[in-house]
C-alpha cells in the first residue's frame, strides 16, 4: 500500500483526534466547572455496563469486514452485516432499559440511574446505523470524510451539553453529551457513502462474519472490562463522589492513550491486513508506531507528573483535589502502556484474534480485577491507580513476548525506538524542577510552557529526521 494513503490516513485521523481530544478536554474542563463531581460518578456508574454492551453490539463485524482483502467479496456481505447488527442492536437496547438498568440503580443504590441508563443507551441503538457506512469509508482509506463527520457532531453534541449544564440539568448534561454524536453521525453518514440496505440475509454470509468476529468481539468485551472494571468497583466501594474525581484523572490519560490506540488501529488496521505476510513490513511499522505514540504522547504524560496539582486545583478547582494523585500514577501507567499501542490490531491483521482474546482474559482475570479489590479495599483511589499501573506492566510484558516470538521485535528494538523521546522528556523535565525550585514565585502555566517549549527543542534534535519525514507527507 502507497505510504502517501497511510500518511494521508494518519493526517486526517491526527485531525479529527486533534480537534475532538482538545474540545473534549474543554467541554469537560467547563462542566466540571458547573456540574459536580457526584454527576460525572453515576455517569461513571454506568459506563462499564454501556461500554461492555457496546462492544458486543458489532459482532466483529466491522472488524472482520475490513480485513477482507477483496473489496467486491466485502460488499456482497454488506446487507447481512446491517441486518444482524441492527437486529442485535434493538435487543441490546432493550436489555439496557429493562434489565441493567434496574440492576445497576440496586447494585450501586442510586435510584436515579434507573433513568440515566436508557438515555445513555441510545448510542448502542443507533451504532448499527452507522456500521456500513463507516467500513465503507475505511476501506476507501477515507478518513478525512470521517473525520469531518465526527468532528462536526461532537461539536454540537459538546455545545449542547455545556448549555444544558448552564441551564441547570445537571447530570443529564452528560447524558445529552453521550449520546448526540451517534445521533447526528446517521444522516451524516448516509450523506457520505450513499449506500443503502437491500433487504437480504444470507446465513453463509452471517456464519462467516461471526466466525471471525466472535473471537474480536469477545476481545473487546473483556478488554472493555478491563478498561472499565476499575469505575465499578470504585462506584460501588468509594461512591460517586471518588468515582468522578477518579474518573476526571482517567479522562485525561486513560481516555487520550485510547483515542490514539484508535486511530492508529483505524488507519494502520487495514495496512497490517495488506501486509499479514510480511513479519519485517510489519515489524518496521510497528515501531513506526512506536515512536509517533511516543513522541505525542510522552511530554503530555510527563506533565501530568510534573504538575497534576497545579492542574487540578487551579483549573478545576478545590473540589477534584482528590483527582491528583491518581492522575500522575495513570500518567505514568500510559507512558509503559504506549509500548505495545497497537499490537491487538496488528494480531487481528495477522489472523491470530483467538491470541488477542486469550491476553486480555487472562490479564482482567488474574491481574486486574485481584489488584483492583486489594488496592481499593487497602488505599482507596491510591489503590485503584497502583492496580492500573501493575496491570499495565504486566500487561505489555506479556504483549511484548508474544510480539518477538511473532515478528521478532526484542527490547532492545524497542529502546531505539524510544530513545530520542525519552532523552527530550528527560531534559525538559529535569530543566523545569530546576526552574520551579528556583524561581517559585512565577506562577506554574509559565513553567508549564517553558517545559513545553524545551520539550519541542530537544525532540527537534533527537528526532530531526522523523519529524521532517512526517512533515513531508503531511504537508
């Protein structure tokens, strides 16, 4: 596959990141101004039971239709997929409404989500919708069609939240914020490719999507509950109140390190399908990816550690100081993370997704979930973060040997790789301790702008030639 399409993916996927994180960032930063962190925690209540069941309403289907390598071959399963998934997608809806939700309102005693969960559900109805249009656009490499259309409807999905929680809606807010954007992405969609269902269902068709989707949906299931485990068991141990604090500081790590991991996997999905023969393509795309993470992400992470409480207490405010130390751990915990950013879609490219079910299983059951009941039950939201972090090292040290037995990439491909990244975090870092202990006196957004502008002078130098390579297909 041409490297301009890659770069051109990467681009405009990197734009509708771009736009979507930083507004995000500013819809939460403003309603966690007017609303309270006892409303983010029911939203966070809920969100292990919306995000699981969200995972399962695909089917894999999405995933096992961009694999395919013949596009006409795909097409013929269009009509199969839309109906399965729609169908499914109802039922899962009606599940949400009339028995999860009267079970979460009684697990977590909090009445209200009884309400909350149906709203919240929406997304999980309408996401079938979108299911065609989306694999249709992604196959094409298409990404700048689609990010027009996300962008544009977390635009106004974000507006209309902040000016519910201006008038005085509280929680529903959130809920308005959760759900739009799948809502508004149907027309746009549909606009977008076109493409509409014919009224057909071949079983064949169904049998040969599912025996490939089962193994990633099954995967997404249990990596969502790994993803999420940690709100259920603080929600129902510590209450809302320490879940929205907690869930503020996962905003900004957890859910950052998962926007990236998608897009990459987005565009670098279908890449890794083309080339499911070739370990050292692979292998050199990979690190690739390595490296872009890195470079993004690494001086983000590092300034969490550096300055969580002036971040919290002077953006936020008094009432999420319980958000800061669980916001520099998990800041800490993507950086490792970062290692292995994309290694699950590069299994599913390689046919191995049974592999892919059988590390996140393993890891929610024997790690995660353990770390999580110990550490919570012991040091509260302290606990949960440290569990994260263990479960995080664990996690990409297991990753990392099924990588070298797979396309041979060893440790230290990896600290090449990394190198440059963390030489540049390293000096920034340790010039900025050096500024605030002698200068204490000015207030921290210029530190954190000095360390931002000695990060980009040192990671000019130690990767000069990656950034000129990115800026050349870029532009």
């Amino acid at each position: 596959m041409d490297s301009k399409v890659i770069i051109k993916g990467i681009k405009w996927t990197s734009i509708e990141f771009a736009f979507r994180t930083l507004f995000s960032f500013l819809v939460k930063l403003f309603l966690a101004k007017l609303l309270l962190p006892d409303d983010f925690g029911l939203v966070g209540m809920t969100s292990i039971f919306i995000a699981v069941v969200s995972a399962a309403s695909e089917l894999g289907m999405g995933a096992a239709l961009i694999q395919k390598k013949d596009s006409q071959y795909a097409e013929r399963l269009y009509n199969t997929a839309f109906w399965s998934g729609l169908t499914w997608g109802l039922v899962l809806f009606l599940i949400m409404c009339f028995a999860i939700g009267p079970f979460a309102a009684s697990f977590y005693n909090e009445p209200i989500l009884i309400k909350l969960m149906p709203i919240l559900s929406i997304g999980i109805l309408l996401k079938p919708l979108n299911l065609i249009h989306t694999v249709i656009l992604t196959r094409a490499m298409n990404f700048k069609k689609l990010a027009m259309i996300q962008n544009g409807a977390a635009l106004v999905a974000g507006l209309t939240a902040l000016l519910t929680a201006y008038l005085g809606f509280g929680v529903w807010a959130l809920t308005i914020n959760n759900f739009l954007v799948a809502f508004l992405c149907v027309p746009m969609l549909f606009l977008a490719t076109r493409w509409k269902p014919k009224i057909e269902w071949e079983k064949n068709y169904f049998k040969e999507i599912f025996t490939f989707g089962v193994y990633s949906t099954s995967t997404d299931i249990f990596r969502t509950t790994t993803y999420n485990i940690d709100n259920l068991m603080i929600g129902k141990f510590l209450g809302a109140s320490s879940l929205g604090a907690y869930t503020l500081a996962f905003s900004l790590t957890e859910v950052l390190r998962q926007t990236i991991s998608s897009i990459l996997n987005k565009v670098m999905y279908p890449v890794f399908g083309q080339l499911q023969d070739n370990k050292e393509k692979l292998k050199n795309y990979f690190l690739k990816i390595i490296n872009i993470n890195a470079i993004g992400m690494y001086p983000l992470m590092s300034f969490f550690l550096l300055f969580a409480k002036e971040l919290i207490l002077g953006i936020f405010g008094i009432k999420w100081v319980g958000a800061i130390l669980p916001l520099k751990i998990l800041a800490v915990a993507i950086m490792i993370h970062l290692i292995i950013n994309s290694y699950t879609s590069l299994l599913r490219a390689m046919g191995y997704p049974g592999l892919e079910f059988k590390i996140i299983m393993g890891n929610t059951l024997l790690v995660l979930i353990p770390g999580l009941y110990f550490g919570i039950t012991q040091w509260g939201l302290l606990g949960a973060a440290l569990a994260i972090l263990v479960n995080k090292v664990i996690l990409v040290a297991v990753a990392l040997w099924v990588l070298r037995k797979h396309i041979d990439i060893s440790l230290l491909d990896i600290s090449t790789t990394l190198k440059g990244s963390v030489f540049a975090i390293g000096i920034a870092s340790l010039l900025t301790l050096v500024l605030k202990a002698s200068l204490s006196h000015i207030h921290w957004i210029v530190f954190g702008s000095t360390y931002f502008l000695i990060y980009i002078a040192s990671i000019l130098f130690f990767e000069k030639n990656t950034l000129l390579t990115l800026k050349k297909n870029l532009l």
